[in-house]
C-alpha cells in the first residue's frame, strides 16, 4: 500500500460561486468553524483528501476535534470500515495483517500528528498490529498524548500473524514521571507490559483502568489501589496478574471484571462500594472480603468446579440483587435451607449441559426466596422433564420466567 503525505496534492482555483442554473454555493459560504466540524465527522484520510479541493480548504481538516482515534479506518480510509467490523466480530482480527504495512502505518500516524492544529486532547486512541518493535514510534505517540493533556489514553496494539507474544510493548511509565502533573483519568491497554516501580505516583488521578492481554508487574499489582486510589472501575482481561490477587482496600472502587486471568489461583474482593462484578477463570478460589453494596455479579467457570462453594461466599452481600450464572455441565445440587439469597430479585441461568433436567433449577430458586425473574437458556443434547413432577414446588414472589434455547 503506497504511503500517503498529506503535502502531495495541488491548490486549486477555487470553487466557482455558480452553477448551471445560477446555484449558489452554499458549502463555501459557511464559515471554517463549521466546515472543520462537517470534516471531523469524517475519518482522517477521508477528510485529508478534501485539502485538494482549493486554497481555503487545505488546511480545515488538521483542526481535529480533541478526541482523536488512530484505527485502520481513519488512518487507511472509511472503505475499510466494514471488513474491521466483520473480523472483529468473528474474531479473526489477526489475519486482516497482511492488508496493511506496518510502516505506512507509522508514516501516516507521523503525518498527522505533524499536521494537527489542536492545541489540547482530551482522548488519545491507537489501534493498529504494533509491538516492541515500534517502541520509538509508540513511545513518541505516548509523550505527545500525554503533553497535550489527554485525559484518556487506549492503545490497542493487535498481535501479527507472524509475530510472537512476547514480542509485546512496554508501557512507557517514565513519560508520565517527566510531567509535573499528570491529567490521565483513563487507561486502556491491550497487550502491552506494565511495570510501574515502586512508589510510582503518576497515576493518582486514574479513574477507569482497563487491560486486555496485559502482563503485570506482581508488586505493581499488590499496591495498585495506593497508585491509583480513585479507581472506580477495573478490568483484567486474559491477564498475567499471578496466582494471588487481592483487589483493595478501596473505598471508590464500583466496577471490577475480572475475566480469564488463567494464572489466578485466589481473588480476594475487598471494596466496600463495589456494586457489579464479573469473573471469568479457571479453579479460582473467591474470597469476598468486604463488599458490602455488591448488586449484579457474573460469573462463569470455565472448567467445571463445584459452584456451591462460590454461593455460598456470594450469601454474605446482602445487597445482591442481580445474579447471572454460565454453568457447563450439571447445575449443582443445593442442599435444602443450606444458603439463602436474601434480596435477590433476578436469576439468570446460561446452562450448557448433555442431559437437562428442569427440576434441577429448583435447588437454586428455592435459595432465592424474593426472586421475581427467571430468566434460563438452555444449550443441551438432550431434555427430561415432567412438568407433573414440579406441581409441589411453590414461589411466593416469581412473577416473569423466560426459558430459551430449547430445541
């Protein structure tokens, strides 16, 4: 693909006032806040080629609105726009690589930041297949972001086809220690390593803190909520965090997903305004320390293990009203009277299972005494069930139930 420059085009004559019929031409009759407006809805490339079109217009497009997104389709053209929708969607992102070449990439990323006549950024985003390999480029993009007072950063570096994991970006922490203050509220990485040292005092304005395919410096990890003590919401997604994770003490944290983190051996939640939750993994042993106001929690495991154990601990927040439950293989036997969900109001159940018995949902609606929503869908090779075998069961407050999936 040929590298695009922003400098190789030809000033024109200009747009001629008439037309046939004597039409007016309203377009250059507006103002140039208005047509830089009508040009940062377009993508970058897209609006770039209208610096063609005279004198007047050559430089309208460089005044970007201050959330400025660097992804395939503004840097590569709006006609890509669909192709990233659909391997997004199917998960096959990896193999769009060979359509695009790193270093055009790079050039025209250079380009732009050259030619933008902002003055502050509010949000800074990069989405592209980089690496350690583009460090110099990345680290440079990072300081310019950050100098400029973005408020929010995301670097979305996609893996090659042909590269190797560990060939993954670092983090450029020390940008951050060359400023006095830091203005950063929100970060999202994906694949990178972070590994901030000791002490590090650059993110104490993080609010939101998202990492996908992020490894973790363990001792980073320990002190996270004395870096970032107004953290309000976080997400480790298929993260290298270590066998041991204690999240908190944190007085501000709302929102915690912890997904398919496959090291994690032990998640203790201590945060006394956590309100929704989501956890995905393998064996993990969940502790709930202190979560007091804890509302929805999600929760699938991916190998069987035995459920009971994480009910159980999820009976002592007394303020769980939403619950939803991915279960592969046989729904757990409760005990009768064993566990109560005192407030719980809606039940969602994602069953995937061989053999489906609907009397075996009754252990977990009897534990669930003011439940008003049963929501169930069903993934299974075969059904029993005789609903005369359900005529002794009886709820006081189910008032909606929706059964899906059957087939």
């Amino acid at each position: 693909m040929k590298p695009w420059s922003m400098d190789d085009h030809q000033s024109q004559s200009g747009i001629s006032s008439k037309a046939v019929g004597e039409s007016k031409d309203w377009i250059n009759e507006l103002p140039d806040c208005i047509l830089s407006y009508i040009l940062s809805l377009l993508t970058i490339k897209d609006a770039a080629e209208t610096s063609i079109v005279c004198r007047r217009w050559r430089n309208l497009w460089t005044a970007r609105p201050s959330d400025l997104v660097l992804d395939i389709a503004n840097i590569f053209g709006s006609v890509y726009a669909p192709v990233v929708a659909r391997h997004e969607r199917y998960y096959t992102f990896a193999s769009m690589t060979p359509q695009f070449e790193r270093q055009c990439y790079i050039q025209r990323v250079n380009k732009v930041l050259e030619l933008l006549s902002c003055n502050k950024l509010d949000s800074f985003k990069v989405a592209f297949f980089l690496d350690r390999e583009d460090t110099q480029a990345l680290d440079k993009w990072v300081r310019f972001a950050i100098t400029k007072g973005a408020q929010k950063l995301d670097l979305r570096l996609f893996r090659h086809y042909l590269r190797a994991d560990k060939d993954i970006y670092v983090f450029p922490h020390w940008i951050l220690a060359d400023l006095n203050v830091s203005t950063l509220k929100h970060l999202t990485l994906y694949r990178c390593v972070l590994k901030p040292p000791t002490g590090f005092d650059r993110f104490v304005q993080l609010t939101t803190l998202c990492l996908h395919y992020v490894e973790v410096d363990p001792d980073f990890m320990a002190h996270l909520f004395s870096a970032c003590p107004l953290l309000e919401s976080l997400t480790l997604n298929r993260c290298g965090v270590g066998s041991n994770l204690i999240i908190g003490p944190s007085l501000h944290l709302h929102d915690l997903k912890v997904l398919s983190c496959y090291q994690l051996e032990r998640l203790e939640i201590d945060a006394v305004n956590v309100s929704s939750m989501e956890f995905t993994g393998y064996h993990t042993q969940i502790s709930f320390k202190r979560t007091p106001k804890l509302v929805s929690f999600f929760f699938q495991e991916l190998r069987q293990w035995p459920l009971h154990n994480v009910l159980t601990k999820l009976t002592s927040c007394p303020e769980l009203s939403t619950l939803h439950l991915v279960i592969s293989g046989e729904v757990p036997q409760i005990p009768q009277n064993s566990l109560t969900f005192k407030n719980l109001k809606l039940l969602k159940l994602d069953l995937c299972t061989v053999d489906f018995e609907l009397g075996s949902v009754l252990h977990i609606l009897r534990a669930a005494p003011l439940l008003e929503e049963l929501l169930m869908t069903v993934h299974a090779a075969d059904y029993h069930g005789d609903m005369k075998n359900l005529s002794t069961f009886s709820h006081n407050w189910l008032r909606k139930i929706k059964m899906q999936g059957f087939r």
